[in-house]
C-alpha cells in the first residue's frame, strides 16, 4: 500500500535549509516508497501550497521547522510529527523511523522530536 504525506518546511532565514529540507525529504520519501507534497515557507513566501484535499488525503503531516508556520491549524485533526529543520538534516533516519511508527495511530497524534 502506497502512504501519501504532505510536509511543510520553514527555517529561520527561510532560504538554504528550507529547500535542503524539501530535497532529503524527497529523496527519502522515494527510498521509501512514499508520496509526498512539500509546502516550502520561506524568503520567496510560502510555495506549493496545500490544499484541504492534500492534508485531508494525507496518511501523515510531516513539519520540519524552526519557526511558527503560517496556517499550522490546517494540521489540527492530523496524524503530525514535527521535527526542527536542523535535527532533521542531521538525522533523517530517526524522522523518517517515527512517521512509520505514526501510520498506525489515530488521527490528532501529535510527535515531537527535539
């Protein structure tokens, strides 16, 4: 069975890591089989947004940031893990590790990975 994700990543200067973030995270998500959807947040404004229909066909949310995002509440009633952009960079195994763990659970779980 295919699993569909939809991220959004955003970092502080919202320029390098945003888009650093989007590409592992692409790549990973191909490594895996994944379908994926990443909204960027960043110095261009917010880029290839979701929609309603993205996030309600979404197995998992995936925030990868280290800022407030605009339009968090879209994520509410989601399964969501929320990892900061430089931990991700730094281990995406253990991201990518977690979501799998996440599949399984009822929407409205929320992780947080410091």
């Amino acid at each position: 069975m295919t699993r569909h994700l939809v991220a959004v990543t955003a970092c502080v200067s919202g320029v390098a890591h945003t888009y650093m973030a989007a590409e592992r995270l692409e790549k990973l998500c191909l490594q895996e089989k994944w379908t994926v959807k990443i909204e960027t947040q960043g110095a261009l404004g917010t880029e290839n947004e979701l929609n309603a229909t993205d996030i309600s066909q979404a197995d998992v949310v995936l925030l990868i940031t280290d800022i407030e995002l605009a339009g968090a509440e879209r994520f509410a009633h989601c399964r969501c893990v929320q990892s900061g952009i430089n931990a991700f960079l730094r281990e995406p195994q253990k991201v990518i590790s977690t979501v799998r763990r996440v599949f399984g659970t009822p929407q409205e779980t929320h992780i947080i990975l410091n």
